[in-house]
C-alpha cells in the first residue's frame, strides 16, 4: 500500500464515521436539491446504508486508481 493509499483509506474512514455519526451535516444550504426547507438535511432523507456507498463507492475506485504500476515485463 502506498502513501496516497493510505491517505485515501484514512480520510475514508474519517468521512464514513462523520456520516455515520452525524447523518444531518451534509446540508446544501437552506434549501437542499428538491427545494424542501432548511429543517430538512439533505442526506438524512436516505437510508444510511446508501449514504455509505457515497463514501464507499469512490474510495473503492480511488484505491484502486491510486495503486502502484508496475511495468509489464
């Protein structure tokens, strides 16, 4: 695993935890996408478990992307 892996996995984990822990922080604004009123968080209207494929999804791919080339011989 290299260093931009391991940054990726940590970050991850600290934004995974945040979400997890405290579903309402992500808010657009005072209004979110569909125009409902500020009481209304904007990931709180989902199910956790795809708010964590939000997060998991694109740190999957990252670590993938991020992984070591080695040349073909």
């Amino acid at each position: 695993m290299n260093k931009k892996q391991k940054w990726l996995v940590l970050v991850s984990v600290i934004i995974f935890l945040f979400v997890t822990l405290n579903p309402s922080v992500f808010k657009i604004g005072p209004y979110d996408l569909w125009g409902r009123g500020a009481g209304t968080p904007y990931f709180a209207i989902r199910p956790m478990y795809q708010n964590w494929a939000v997060i998991a999804v694109p740190a999957v791919a990252l670590f993938y992307y991020f992984k070591d080339k080695k040349p073909r011989v």
